[in-house]
C-alpha cells in the first residue's frame, strides 16, 4: 500500500518541467517509510541503508518523533528567537548534559559550520583568522563551508573562495604544526571522515591535534554533523577519542530527520558570540526541537547506543569475511554505523546494482561503497542487506575477472 498520487514517471516529469536539475536522482519516487523500509509510488519495497543520507538515524516515521511533531504542531509551529520557548531550552539540556557547553540551533550542517567559523574569529584577536582543515574531508556547500572541504571538485567555478584556509593531510601533525602561524585560530576536522570515505584517524592525532591547539591557543573544531547523536556508539564522535572539542557542530540525525543543525561551544567560547553577530531565524525552531528531544529520549530509551556497538559488529564481521574472498576489497574500515568498504574498482554501479535487488546504499570518493544505517536497524535486516551486497560485489569481481 502506498500514499502516492502521482506515478514515478509522473512526479519525474513535474520535476522536469518546474525544478532545478542540480541533483543526480534515481528513476524513482519515493512516498512512504517506516523503519529501515521505504516504499515508491509503485509500491516496491526497498530496503534502506542510507536513510536519508545519514538524517534519518532512527529510520523512517520514528514514533515518538511523529507524535512530537504532532503535538508540537497544534501548539507552536514557529516562534522567533526573540522570545523563549520550551522545547528548545530542553532540546539545549538535552545535547549539553550528555556532551558540553552551551548551543546554538541553526537548521543544517553547512549553517553549523559557517557559525562555528564566525564564532572562532570573534573569540580570537582581530588578526588570527585563518583555519587548518583536511584533505578528504567535507564540511558544506556554503561558501565558506565549501572552502573549508579540501576538496578541489568542489570548488570548480566558485572562485574566489574565502580567505584563511589552510588544507593538510590527514593524520599529518607535523604538517599542521608547520601550517600554524600567528594568523591561525582554529584547526577545523571530522572525528571520521565521512563522505571522505569513512575515513579513521590514526591513534593520537585528534589527541595531538588537541595539544597543538592548547600550545598555540587555537580553538579545536569538530565537525559531528555526520558522527553525532550516537552515530559511532557514543552520544558524540570526540568521546570515542576522549578528546574533547572546543566547538562542536552537529546536523543530519539532530532531530530524527527533521531539519536541524546547532553547534555546541564550551562555556569559555560560548559568551563570544555576542548579540547582533549571529543569527538563524528558523533555527531552534519549536518543531525542530520537540524532535529532536524525543530523538534523544528513543536514542536512550530503547537502547541504540548499545544497539549501534552490536550492529557495528555484525557489519564488521561480514564485510571482513567478503575481504577475504574478494581481491576487489581493499579495506574495511567501521566506527559505530558508519561503514565503508574501499574497492579497488568504482563503487557506483554497487549502488545500482543493489536499487535493483531492493537495497539502497551509497557510494561516495570514488571507490568507497557506503553504509549510514539507522541506530535500531536490527540483525535481520543487517544479514538482509549484507547478503545483498555480496552477491552484488561477488557479481562486480567476476565481471573485473
């Protein structure tokens, strides 16, 4: 059963004639989800593995957060920041007890971004204004937040880009003391990169990143958007490492796949975002908080954090195996649910290859075949769409064969 009222082909024909084709889409329209399922408007089951692109963390139509929203909706939709309102000083307790600081809300992960750029150049003198980020890594399509992901693809035709970035490798920190001068404010990273590829840090380097920051008196920036709310087990990716951020951003499942972002300061760098200086005018919306609350309280009340560590393991084990038997995986590389499979071939027709079979999934820096399961995905759909992709992987090694 679905709750479509156009055909695939009729909604792709809309979408021809009245949007702007800046994304690459799939042939298909998808109208109803529940879980870790979502159903087109043909009616065809797909298992999803990448809901959402990483927003939907409790999967598709979370209980509690439809029944938030609902509620929330027949009393306040939205209310300016110039007054108080409730779900938003409860959605701040709720980030803040279980991680640090003080919030601000914004409404996506680029907004996060360009804040907590602004908020390190005001809590730093006038002169320091640059930033050391990292290559493969990726932060946003705003101007700024697109200077910062030291990725070139990204930048073709945007010139000129905003001043004060600086790129190392990652994992290098001999290469960031070397990039340290007395301009530099901040040191700006993902815990785990991951539309870089799912990519890990080494032991020590988001330790040692710490200790340039305090030696030369940086602010050390994390960017959670993707690795936040219990995405790697843990509430936030930095308390995987124990190495806590001075500013912290977050996005994508903030609000069990309402739109929403914040960034999170310490109590020392919070007071420098002073009044007039920053602002979002749907951020910290009503609705937007009272889901992110009840996404909190599903998080810890149904025990995904533990769920999220056992699930980890079960991707790990399989994929792990596969790399045994197929000479086309040259890595496994898995935090929480967050996993990456690095093929020595192009990952994009495992994508393809797997719609067909009724999986979605995702393939990101070329070769990397990408997994962002929701936090209760469960064994059985783990073991469905495991067996799913080895066939479609057993099926790509044969043809390179």
């Amino acid at each position: 059963m679905t709750t479509a009222t156009h055909s695939s082909a009729e909604t792709i024909a809309q979408f021809d004639k009245y949007v702007i084709p800046n994304y690459r889409r799939y042939p298909i329209s998808l109208v109803r989800g529940e879980g870790t399922a979502v159903w087109d408007a043909e009616g065809n089951r797909y298992l999803d593995l990448f809901p959402g692109w990483g927003c939907n963390i409790l999967g598709y139509s979370p209980p509690r957060v439809v029944r938030a929203i609902q509620e929330q909706a027949a009393k306040l939709i939205h209310v300016p920041n110039t007054w108080y309102m409730e779900p938003q000083g409860e959605f701040a307790e709720a980030l803040c007890t279980r991680g640090f600081g003080k919030a601000f809300f914004c409404n996506s992960g680029a907004e996060a971004i360009e804040g907590a750029i602004k908020l390190a150049r005001l809590h730093t003198p006038p002169d320091k204004y640059k930033i050391i980020t990292f290559e493969n890594g990726f932060h946003g399509r705003t101007l700024a937040a697109v200077t910062a992901t030291a990725q070139p693809k990204y930048h073709d035709g945007l010139g000129p880009l905003v001043a004060g970035f600086q790129y190392a490798p990652t994992n290098d920190l001999d290469a960031v003391r070397a990039l340290v001068d007395d301009e530099t404010c901040g040191i700006l990273i993902e815990p785990v990169q991951g539309e870089g590829g799912v990519n890990l840090p080494d032991d020590g380097f988001l330790q040692g990143l710490r200790d340039i920051a305090d030696e030369h008196g940086l602010l050390l920036i994390f960017d959670e958007v993707q690795t936040g709310m219990g995405r790697t087990g843990t509430w936030f990716g930095y308390q995987q490492w124990n190495v806590q951020p001075d500013i912290m951003t977050l996005a994508k499942g903030l609000a069990g796949g309402v739109a929403a972002g914040a960034f999170i300061a310490t109590d020392e760098v919070a007071p420098s975002l002073r009044p007039g200086m920053h602002a979002s005018t749907f951020g910290g919306n009503p609705i937007a908080c009272a889901a992110g609350v009840a996404t909190v309280e599903t998080i810890e009340q149904d025990g995904l954090l533990d769920n999220c560590q056992e699930m980890s393991g079960l991707f790990r084990s399989r994929f792990e195996a596969l790399k045994d038997e197929l000479p086309i995986i040259e890595e496994v590389r898995v935090k929480g649910l967050m996993v990456g499979v690095d093929l020595t071939i192009p990952s994009t027709p495992a994508v393809a290859k797997c719609m067909e079979r009724g999986l979605l999934i995702n393939a990101t820096h070329d070769t990397v075949v990408r997994l962002l399961p929701p936090l209760n995905v469960t064994a059985a759909e783990v073991e469905e769409g495991c067996d799913i992709i080895t066939s479609v992987l057993r099926e790509m090694a044969e043809e390179v064969d």
